[in-house]
C-alpha cells in the first residue's frame, strides 16, 4: 500500500485531535498479515532508567537542548491554520533557537555557538578545526511526509476531496491531515545560520526528495519575504511532482550507494545534490508513528532515499524493517541511515520541531495532555543522533494522546548506540568504509516529572538533558 492509497483508507477515521484511540494503521496490519506478527502493544522500555549505553557525541558529548515555550503557539484549533503568524509567534520561535544553540554548546551568544558546532564537527571528522567557510553548502533535511500537495495544507486530488474537506461523490467532510513542518522554524534556522553563522544563502538547501512530496509554499514565501538577498538564494529541493516555480529534483549519486545490512533491501542511492554538501542539519519533526512507533531525526531520512527498481524516490522498500513489531535484537534499517558517511556521517546537528506536534505520521496535531491540555510548544536540539532520539521518545510515551508510541519503538537506538556489535549481530557498514562503532548514546529518564538522565545525575556517561520548559 503506498502513501496515496494509505491517505484514502484514512477517509472514514474520525478527525484527529478529537479522539484518541489506539489503532492499527493499514501499513502494519499489512505486515502483520504478511509476517504473522501480533498487534503492538503499549511501549515499555526493555532497559531500565539511567543505564546508558553507546558513547557519546557533541561538544557536550550526549547532551540534549530542549526548550518548551507556550508563547510560541496560540491557535485555538478551529479559526484559520495553526501555521498561520497570527498563531505561530515568529519572534518567540527565533528566541527558542538562539536559546537551544548556547545551551547544547555553553557559548554566550549565537555567533560563537554557531562557530563551535562548525568547529566541532570539522575537528571530530579530522578536517581541521576551521568553521564554516563561503562555498561549503550545507542540506537541510525536513519532514514533509504530509506535504502532498502543490497548496500547503490541502489534500493530494488522488484523495478525491472537494474545497473545503467535502468528499467528492457525496459522504461528510473530514479533516485534511495538517501534521506539517513548522514554516516558522525553519525560517529560524535559516535566519540563524545566514545573520549569525554568516552562511551564504546559495550554499543553503532545504529538501524531501520523496517523489510525491513537497516542500510548500509557507515555506519557501517566508524565506524569500525577507529583504536581505542571501535568503533569495536559498535553494529548494523536492519531489519529482513538485519541481516547480524553481525548486529542483533530486538527481541519485550511483557513486556513492546506500547498501543495507541485510539480505532481501536493495541498494539505494541519495541524491547528488546531498551528497555534495559538507554539512547536514537534520530538522525533523517530533511525532509518533504508526508503523514505526517514533518518527525522529533517524526516520526523517525516509525523504532521503532512491531505489531504481523498487519505487524510486521513495522508502516503501524499507517498511518492513522498521516495524515497531520487530522484537528487541532486531535489524532496523535506520541504523544504516544514520550511519552512512553522507547522511549521519556529515550532520552537524539534529533539530526537533515539536511546536503543534501531531498524533501520528498520517495524522493532525493535538494538544498534549501532559502540558495542561496545550500544544508541545517544544524544540529540540543535539549533536547526538541517539540522544535526541531517546530523550524524544521518553518525552512522547510519557504523552497520554500520543497513543500510537507502541511496541518496540525504541529498537533502532540500542541497536544504533551499539552499532559496532548490536544486539541482532548485523554487520552495520552502509557506505563501504568499514562496520560502524556507536553512533551515539541511548537511555531512558529517571521519571517523567524530574527528567534527569545519567550526566544530570552527576555520572560520566550517558545523556544530559539541558531543559528550559
């Protein structure tokens, strides 16, 4: 079943943020018919609090920015879109970011922190201890999962809606999805990285390479509203079914092949356009899944891949093996992604946009239950890919309404922090160049109230949690 077909099946399911129920999402029930495997139930974690595992990366090696700010969010869920600026306060998001970047680094103001995580990187990859320098470009990765549309926040014509959220040939109005990437977010990152960290704006990509995928217009408007030039220059890489007013289309580098570390995935392929970047950020979005239990900054590279006989640019191929189903001491193909030399190997960091987070990856956004019945309101911020991940994940099936953090949700970290010898004994070597050591460290919080990890607790390794909320 492929994401068209997903979105019609969704007709009859009741609006999100007004129910939540836990469900089995057609692409599941698919693989569970398929593989005999049984319903996911709630997520547990199979380790317990505050034992570490993997080491850590970052300046601040394991350390977690999160900063939680009502302010940011105002949308009363009925008048208007909640990414419109009346609701989205543009100001107080820019604040959040420059607050993330001297917490995770310890830098007292955003210049020296953007030069410290350009540093860090280069001198971890032994390529110097210089900063960014002008022709070094740099590919921002979103989730535009639910970005299906040449109009933000409409439904594809394949789902057969009418203006309006009418179903065409009769039948009730339904919610149109609206789980989309912060527009204000990522205008904030972009402004950080070309008035603080002094980036050209042509060296600047942002991109979903998935074929029926778009990066929208509330976007791209925003960036290139702004009077400086550097943000026109911005460029825009998408889906093939979106390449127009500008953007490109991604063109797979057949030199530099994804292998995964499994019989029965093909290779695949990134696209040129990435793998010539120097640096990555990946801003995915804070959400659960359906599928998969968590959507993060590993399965943000979903939007990242081609296979030439097996749907194109499009992950469906890796469904399978991802499944929050799969036992503990399971292959998942996410350690292969943020694992490979193009894609994890050359992020600088990982950024989670939880401002109107969404119930799950097919689904809108709700207000959470556990920050008094308001929006996530959150952003995060790391180094580590593992420790971004594991802090999300604890903060998400803390979440009464984030009802579909199922099963084993939290396989892929043990697996990616132990990369070198993970539980499942698969031989992680995606690109080539040798089987992976850890890609960073995974724990779980003492409890939900006080949040503390390893490093908070004063202990040498694990997580640390820098927390404004």
């Amino acid at each position: 079943m492929d994401r068209r077909c997903f979105l019609k099946s969704l007709a009859a399911a009741p609006a999100a943020g007004m129910v939540h129920v836990p469900f089995v999402l057609p692409w599941e029930a698919i693989a569970q018919q398929r593989g005999g495997l049984a319903a996911a139930e709630p997520f547990k974690p199979s380790d317990e609090a505050n034992n570490p595992i993997g080491a850590g990366k970052g300046i601040f090696p394991g350390r977690v920015a999160w900063v939680r700010d009502a302010s940011a969010t105002s949308w009363d869920g009925v008048t208007g879109h909640w990414w419109d600026d009346a609701y989205t306060n543009q100001k107080v998001v820019h604040a959040m970011t420059s607050r993330l970047l001297q917490n995770l680094t310890g830098r007292q103001n955003q210049r020296q922190a953007w030069d410290a995580v350009f540093r860090s990187f280069n001198d971890s990859h032994k390529l110097g201890r210089s900063g960014y320098r002008p022709g070094e470009r740099i590919a921002i990765k979103i989730n535009c999962n639910q970005d299906r549309s040449p109009e933000w926040g409409t439904a594809p014509s394949s789902m057969g809606n009418a203006p309006g959220g009418a179903t065409r040939g009769g039948g009730p109005p339904r919610a149109i999805p609206n789980g989309l990437p912060s527009p204000h977010a990522v205008v904030a990152l972009v402004t950080e990285l070309i008035e603080m960290a002094g980036v050209r704006g042509e060296d600047i990509m942002i991109y979903d390479a998935t074929g029926i995928r778009n990066v929208g217009q509330p976007i791209r408007t925003r960036i290139q509203a702004n009077s400086n030039p550097q943000f026109q220059a911005v460029k825009f890489l998408v889906g093939a079914d979106y390449n127009l007013g500008g953007r490109m289309s991604p063109t797979p580098d057949l030199e530099n092949p994804i292998r995964f570390s499994t019989e029965g995935v093909p290779t695949g392929y990134l696209p040129r356009q990435v793998t010539e970047a120097k640096y990555m950020i990946n801003m995915a979005l804070l959400r659960p899944h359906g599928m998969a239990g968590v959507t993060l900054t590993a399965k943000n590279h979903f939007g990242s891949v081609h296979f030439p006989s097996n749907g194109g640019w499009s992950p469906m191929t890796l469904h399978n093996s991802v499944l929050r189903t799969q036992p503990m001491g399971a292959y998942n193909a996410l350690v292969d992604l943020i694992g490979h030399r193009h894609l994890g190997g050359k992020t600088m960091l990982y950024v989670l946009d939880g401002l109107y987070t969404a119930e799950h990856n097919e689904g809108s956004v709700f207000r959470w239950a556990s920050f008094d019945d308001h929006w996530a309101s959150s952003m995060l911020m790391s180094q580590d890919p593992v420790a971004i991940d594991s802090v999300a994940l604890d903060l998400l099936r803390s979440e009464p309404r984030a009802t579909q953090v199922r099963g084993n949700a939290d396989n892929y970290l043990h697996e990616a922090a132990q990369a070198a010898k993970p539980p499942s004994g698969a031989v992680y070597n995606p690109d080539g160049s040798g089987t992976l050591t850890s890609l960073g460290v995974h724990e779980h919080w003492n409890d939900s109230t006080a949040r503390k990890y390893s490093r908070n607790v004063g202990r040498k390794e694990g997580i640390e949690l820098i927390a404004e909320v």
